[in-house]
C-alpha cells in the first residue's frame, strides 16, 4: 500500500515545529510497512489534482498568511477542492486553518479570502486585542471522546457555520475564540484545527484515524496494525499534566 502526502508551504508555513506532524504520519505509516511519498508544494507550484491522498498545511503569521492566500486561490485551489471532494484528507492548522475558511481578517483590517473548504470566518480583533496563548486539552468526538493536546497562539477569533462541525470541545484552554468552547472544523474530510504543539506526534489516535481515512481514500477499506505507543501516550499524558495546571 502508499501514502502519497502533499506539504504545503512546509517553509512559508511551519510555526512550533508544525513540521513534526509530517514525520509522525511519515512514521506511523511506514512502521506498518506502507511506502510513503511526500511532495512539498511550495509558493509558485501547483499540486497535480487527484495526485496525493493527504495534504498538510500549518501555521504561520498574518505576514506569511498574507503571501500564502493568495497563492493557495490561484494555484492550490483545484487540487484542494478535488480533494475534498473525494474523500482525501486536508489538515491545516492556526493559520493554514483560517485559509481553508471563508475569510480570515487580519489584525491590520486586510481581508485574506480563503478556500471555503471549511464553513468558517476568522477576524483578528485588531493588536491591542489579548491573543489566545497556552496549553489546551480537547475532547473530540471524531475520538470517540479522547482528549487532543496541544499548544494554542493565535489572534484571530474563528466562529463555525451551520455546516462545519468543531474538532472537539475545549477542556482547557481557548480553542477557536475563546468563547463557545468550540475548538477546530470538520467538513467531510477536512481537518482545521488551533492545535501546534505540533499537533500530532503527541496526539496518535488522531494521526492514525487520519492515515485511515486517507488510505481509505485511495485503497479503500484498511485496518492499520497497532504499534507500541507508550512514548507517545507519555508524551500525552505529561501535556494533559502540564495544560491542566494551567487551568
Ligand atoms: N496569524 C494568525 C493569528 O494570529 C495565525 C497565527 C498562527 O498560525 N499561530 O490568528
């Protein structure tokens, strides 16, 4: 079986070691002897559409947002509405999730008009605003109720529409805007969510619940092997630690 994952803007967009959430779907993939190929598309380059089976996109500042967006219209657009469409997986966070919505309004006022992927809008309140910074805990039914950790450091305040579904529930910390405990977007297969950390090394029922949709995708049904995640649920449980102090 192959994976085929498609990096978006791995330098443009890569806040708080984003890039480790490619190497923990690299990994957990490879480990059960699946051949992995990732392609980068950076600034310029337009994935093929129907070519890959996972894309990945992370954060990054209203600056780097800014020189994305309107990249990702012009040349990522086909190849992500194409995805979507059948079934592959899209995974964005912070910044890369603002794009996938309608719009994301900076802290400055300027409109960055996003994918529509997922049904939400995004506006920063503007600089003097407080961000929303720490450790978070999450509880996601897409889970089966298990907790997501991870790191939140974002201005801009993300409000669902009535077809976007939240990632989960914030336990702990701000999630999408602070005020309705909502935390990230789900539509069809596409995955927004505020969680660095980076998000998937720590959290691997999520990761692998991803690779099954994308193999899905692609190879139909699949059943991934179980691996010894005791490092990783390590890992876990010392955040749950650390974000629940916080509180
Ligand atoms: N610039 C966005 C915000 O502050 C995204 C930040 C990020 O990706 N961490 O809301």
């Amino acid at each position: 079986m192959e994976l085929r994952i498609c990096h978006l803007y791995p330098d443009l967009l890569n806040l708080y070691g984003d890039r480790g959430n490619l190497m923990a779907l690299v990994h957990r993939a490879q480990w059960r002897g699946i051949d992995v190929r990732v392609e980068e598309s950076r600034l310029g380059a337009s994935p093929v559409p129907g070519a890959h089976d996972l894309y990945f996109m992370g954060g990054g500042e209203d600056r780097q947002q800014h020189l994305a967006a309107a990249d990702l219209r012009e040349r990522k657009r086909e190849a992500l509405l194409d995805a979507a469409g059948r079934g592959a997986v899209v995974l964005a966070v912070c910044g890369g999730y603002q794009l996938l919505g309608h719009y994301y309004r900076s802290a400055e006022g300027e409109e960055l008009i996003g994918l529509g992927l997922l049904d939400v809008t995004t506006e920063h309140p503007g600089p003097q605003t407080r961000r929303l910074i720490g450790n978070i805990i999450v509880r996601s039914p897409w889970l089966g109720g298990r907790t997501l950790v991870g790191f939140e450091n974002h201005g801009g305040r993300t409000r669902l529409g009535p077809s976007a579904r939240p990632l989960g529930t914030v336990v702990t910390g701000f999630g999408n805007n602070g005020a309705d405990r909502n935390e990230g977007a789900v539509s069809r297969n596409v995955y927004g969510t505020y969680l660095h950390g980076p998000l998937l090394p720590k959290n691997p029922a999520l990761t692998d619940y991803l690779l099954t949709l994308a193999l899905r995708s692609r190879h139909g049904p699949v059943a991934l092997a179980s691996l010894d995640d005791s490092l990783e649920l390590a890992a876990h449980s010392a955040a749950l630690v650390r974000a629940t102090s916080r509180a």
